[in-house]
C-alpha cells in the first residue's frame, strides 16, 4: 500500500474460489528473447487443465504472457492481478531428455507451497509434456485444497465464507469418524447457505451422507437417498464440475446402478482427466464386482495423479481387493497391509487387510488387526465387511473363509 494510503486488500477470491495465475515457462533450450514452442504450450495446457477442475478462478491465457511481455516476474504478477497463488517454471530440452521445474508460490507471502522437477525421456515431446501437465495440474490441485483446508481450520468459525466453510468441512471429512463426519456436514451446509451455487460444498455433502451409508452410521435407506439428492443438487449447481458427476457416481453405486455410477464417473474423467478421485473411485466400483485388470489401472493412475491423497487408504484397497478376485493373493496381503497402515483407515479397511492375509495363508499375522478392529467396534463381523460392499460371488466365499478362520466369522 502507498504511504498513508489504505491497506492492501488480501487476495480476491472469485465467486467463492481460490484464484490463480499461470505464467508462461521459460524455455531454458531457445535462444534468447525467442518465444512460443514447448514451454509456452505447456503453460496454456496447465492453464486449460487447472480451469476444467472448476475449483480454482483462472487468470485468462493472454493476460499473464502479456505480463511476461512486460517483464513482470512471478511476484509482481501475482500483486498486480490480485491473485492467491501463481505458479511459475522452466522447461530444458537436453539430448534425449526433457526437464521441468515448476514451483507453486502463494502471492501474498510469496511462501513456496510445493516445488518440484520431472524429468522425462524425449521419445515424443508432447506426449512427454502432455504427462508432465497431467501431474502438475494434479499436484496444484491437491497442494491449493491442503493449503486451504489448513487455513480454514485455523479460523473462528462464525467468520467463514463459503469457501472457508467448504475446506473446513473437507478437513473433517477425511477424518473419516463419524463425530468429524457430523461436523464435515455441518460446514457443507454453511457452506450453501452462503451460497447455494457451490457444486462443491454440494459433493462434499453429498459424501458425508455417503459415508453414513457405507459405515452404517445410522439408517441406510435415508442416508442413500440424501447422498443421491445432494449429488443432484450439485450437478444442477453445475453440470461441468467433476466432483459433482463423482458424487453422484457414488450415490448411484450406493443405489446398486452400477452402470449408470460408471457412465457418472467416466464423465469426470472426461471433464478433467487430472480428478485422481474420479479414478479412484472407478477402481472402487470395478474391483469389487465389475473388471479387475482395469481397477488396478485405475487405483495405480489415482496414486500417481495423488501420492499423498487423503483417500489412499482407499487406493491402495483397492488394489488389493482387485488382486484377491484375480487369485494373487500374497500381493493382495502385502498392498491391504499398506492401505491399513494409512493413519486414518478405517475399520473396513483393517477388515480387508487381516481378511486378505488370512486368504493368503497368514493367519498367525492378524493379531495386531483384529485387535484395532475390536478395540473400535467389538461387535464387528465379516457380514458387517460384506454388507458394506458388493463382491463378487467367488470374492464373497474367500473373504468369508477368511473371516471365519480369523475369528471374524
């Protein structure tokens, strides 16, 4: 701010989100002062990818270059546009590889929130650089929600806005217990109350509802039809936003529309191919009763788009009940043992790994889980497991021998 003049006003956030501004990579391979080719098509590809997440406000293409034009580094530009966060980077062509850096700043601190370098074999540049895109746009998604649920948290609840509220209900969320998944829905729902535009906050709900299902928090039947009606609610909000198709791909598979939760799902995918939890939950879907192959496919590429996602417990089950149904089972031991040890896993998920360990023949390695499990909910059985999912006949009769040689029975 000028000297004696009013203070700076914090970052704007456009209708409610997080704003963003992209500037164009230096290309460290041209000649000096030359511009366009690779780096400058690899930032118009983050651009276009960022702005389809729908999650996130844009700056336009043309107005960060005509920035870069004038000189205006990564801090300035992101003080002059008035934005929350700017990425910058650099792209280096090198005999038969190609590197980038991309680093991810906050504008009003210029405090760095992620950084990091991918470097690739040269056998076709776009279809390099095309890769490189899908991860860091996944990587800016993911690093922007962390950082914003983390403020959220931080902030006096009554002084919420709607992305406030928002974040802070996904930061209960993925707490993934039912007295944070109570408050979770309470934030969503301030959330919309403050507007009821929000897709987002309606996904959110929507999950939250799904949850009460799936864990058996409550009544089922009521709680299906309000993750189904949320979902809804979300796609009117808007019909472009992937989380709202992903929510709604969940409650039609709470619904027993296996069919019409795949076609919902695919559709995020289409509409932002960087939705790591879009692919996951298509591994979800297919690995209990639909192709196996294809959700350890899904499951590998949701891990990849988001190593550190909150739902990797989930991924990484995923693949291990894909592997049970394919007869591998000392891989699914190993990979159900990994997703259990996930710090917020919850009581299915230890299920799934002390029952794949049991079908692999190591019984004698399940104490420490059937301990967890009966330290939480004492009562728990298989039929619990089962009720809870929809295996596939031969999938069914292992985990339920399993379960019983284990004690779960």
């Amino acid at each position: 701010a000028a000297p004696g003049g009013p203070p700076e006003e914090p970052p704007a956030q456009r209708g409610g989100r997080a704003s963003i501004a992209v500037m164009p990579f230096v290309d460290r391979s041209a000649l000096a002062g030359v511009r366009g080719g690779l780096a400058d098509g690899l930032a118009y590809d983050i651009i276009a990818r960022l702005a389809k997440l729908r999650s996130l406000f844009v700056i336009a293409q043309g107005t960060v270059f005509a920035l870069d034009q004038r000189n205006v580094g990564p801090d300035e530009a992101g003080r002059t546009l008035n934005v929350d966060y700017v990425v910058s980077g650099w792209l280096q062509r090198r005999q038969d590889r190609i590197a980038v850096a991309v680093e991810l700043i906050e504008a009003r601190t210029a405090r760095i929130v992620w950084a990091d370098v991918y470097d690739r074999e040269l056998d076709d540049a776009l279809l390099a650089l095309d890769e490189i895109g899908n991860r860091i746009v996944a990587a800016i998604d993911i690093e922007i929600e962390a950082a914003e649920r983390n403020r959220a948290i931080l902030k006096p609840p009554n002084s919420l806005d709607a992305w406030q509220a928002h974040h802070r209900g996904l930061w209960h969320m993925y707490r993934f217990n039912r007295a944070d998944n109570e408050q979770a829905r309470h934030f969503f729902e301030m959330a919309l109350r403050l507007d009821p535009t929000f897709s987002r906050a309606y996904a959110g709900l929507s999950f939250t509802h799904w949850q009460d299902a799936f864990q058996r928090w409550g009544e089922q039947a009521p709680a299906i039809d309000l993750a189904f009606e949320a979902a809804g609610q979300g796609l009117i909000a808007d019909d472009r936003d992937p989380a709202a198709h992903w929510a709604m791909g969940r409650a039609l598979w709470l619904r027993g529309s296996q069919d019409q939760s795949l076609a919902e799902l695919t559709r995020a995918v289409d509409l932002s191919p960087n939705f790591a939890l879009a692919h996951y939950t298509l591994g979800f879907v297919h690995c209990q009763s639909g192709d196996a192959e294809a959700a350890i496919g899904w499951s590998d590429h949701s891990r990849e788009l988001s190593p550190y996602d909150p739902l990797l417990f989930g991924m990484l089950a995923v693949r291990a009940l894909a592997l049970v149904r394919l007869g591998r089972f000392e891989e699914a031991a190993g990979w159900a043992l990994k997703a259990a040890a996930r710090p917020n896993a919850h009581v299915h998920i230890l299920a799934i790994a002390a029952c794949c360990l049991a079908i692999a023949g190591k019984d004698d390695e399940t104490s420490g889980l059937l301990a967890a499990i009966r330290k939480t909910h004492p009562a728990y059985r298989v039929d619990d497991f089962l009720a809870a999912f929809r295996l596939a006949g031969d999938a069914e009769a292992l985990f339920r021998a399993g379960a019983r040689r284990i004690g779960l029975g």
